[in-house]
C-alpha cells in the first residue's frame, strides 16, 4: 500500500505537468528552450516538450515500479493535456519568425557537426544500403530512445507509447515508404531540440554523441562515421539547411560539406 509520502509526492508531480500556460511557456522559452516548431507532434512524442518534462518529474522517485506507474498515468492524460498545449504551441510558433530565433535555427540547420553524426546514425539504421530507413528500424530505434532518455529498461513503456512512435513515423515518412534522409536529420534536430537545455550547439552534437554511443556500429560502418569530409550514399540524399551537395567521383555519388 502506497505511503502517505509518496501519495503526496504523486499528486505533486500530477499538479506540475498540468501547470498553467504562462508556466508552460515559461519551460519552451526559458527553462528548456526550444528553437524548432513542437506543434506537430502528439504531447507524447520524444520531439514534443510535455515528454521530456514528464521525464523529468519522474526523476523524483526512487522507485522505479512508482517511476513507471507515474509515466503510464502520465502518457495517459496526453489526450486530455492538449488543450492547453495547443495554447502553448501557438504563442511559440507566433515567435518562430522573429530574427534571434532565426539566427538560432539556422545555427543548428547549419551545423557540418551534427549532420555528420546524423549521417552516422543514418549509416547504422540502414539507411545507406537503401536510400531509406525502414518503418521496422525506424520503430526499433524510436524505442530505444525511450529506453535511453526515460533511463527504464523495463518493457511496460513500450505499449504506451506505440501510438506515438507510430504518429512520428507517419509525420517523418510523409506519405511514403520509409524515412528519407532528409526528413530523418529534421526529426532528429526537433528531438536533440526537445531534450537539450539551452540552445548551444555544442551541446546539441554532445546529446546526439550519447545516443550514438547506445546504437553500435560494426568496423566497417566506424570506418566510415569518422571520415571528416565525405559520406558516400548509394541513393540519394538531402539535408534542408543545404549544407551537404552531390558530386559524382569515380562514378560513384559522394555528398561534401560546404562552407556556408
């Protein structure tokens, strides 16, 4: 039977994910700022903010049984939190168009640094050999990251959030079989986004290196992440801040970084 400390400790944390708006937007701009667009993505979405404040609520209990039960609950309420969210998501994208956040959001589309190491997690999720990652490595890889970023290896997530898995495979693949290059380094920039506490990039590259180091890749595949310059793709590929361009050598195609 639960004690009366931790009945309290529960409700306290229920209150805070169901803060006001003003506290809410305090958190995307302020707290844990985000420079990309939110409104897209379901509250239980590891690309919307509602997850990661969640998470880390639940770092309050010490018990990983209470930890769990309180994430169920809480991916639970998503539905009836979206009122307040929607509030909260149109008052950020009024501000996407002012110049600081501009400025901001072209530093990270920019960043020769974190397309590399989005081309090596393109690389290790299958990506090269097809053109495409599958819907079956996409999902794999989106549930590995709960496992990562909520720190629990326990199963009993998994069902709770497949709904959200599958509404961002069904926003990232838009339409088609599998996600292209280009719109898997824009979901992983709303996810490093989503999860990073400020808005250096630096510490963007430093949270993608972790999820990195959690999806091993073989000798061959090394070989090829650490190549500075170059990535060499059977199909084609694009990365929307139009930092990487086609050239063909040797008959094959080989995408280089420019200096932009």
């Amino acid at each position: 039977m639960p004690t009366k400390s931790t009945q309290l400790r529960k409700q306290t944390l229920h209150d805070g994910r169901k803060s006001r708006v003003e506290k809410l937007v305090e958190l995307v701009f302020i707290k844990s700022p985000r420079t990309l667009s939110f409104s897209h993505r379901s509250l239980g979405s590891l690309r919307h903010p509602y997850s990661s404040l969640i998470c880390e609520m639940s770092a309050a209990f010490t018990s990983t049984k209470d930890k769990i039960t309180y994430l169920l609950e809480a991916f639970s309420d998503a539905k009836s939190e979206m009122q307040i969210w929607m509030r909260v998501e149109r008052i950020f994208d009024s501000k996407l168009a002012d110049v600081l956040m501009e400025k901001l959001k072209f530093e990270l589309l920019l960043s020769s640094e974190l397309l590399h190491r989005f081309e090596v997690l393109w690389s290790r999720l299958g990506g090269v050999s097809g053109g495409i990652i599958s819907e079956d490595a996409y999902k794999q890889f989106q549930q590995l990251l709960y496992v990562v970023l909520f720190g629990i290896e326990d199963m009993a997530l998994l069902p709770a959030t497949r709904q959200f898995i599958l509404e961002d495979y069904q926003y990232d693949s838009r339409g088609n079989i599998g996600v292209d290059f280009g719109s898997f380094a824009n979901s992983m920039l709303e996810l490093v986004d989503n999860w990073t506490r400020s808005r250096i990039v630096a510490d963007y590259v430093e949270f993608v290196d972790r999820i990195i180091e959690c999806y091993p890749a073989s000798s061959a595949q090394s070989c090829k992440a650490h190549a500075p310059d170059e990535f060499t793709l059977s199909r084609e590929a694009f990365f929307r801040g139009g930092v990487v361009v086609p050239k063909v050598e040797c008959e094959q195609v080989v995408y280089n970084r420019t200096t932009l």
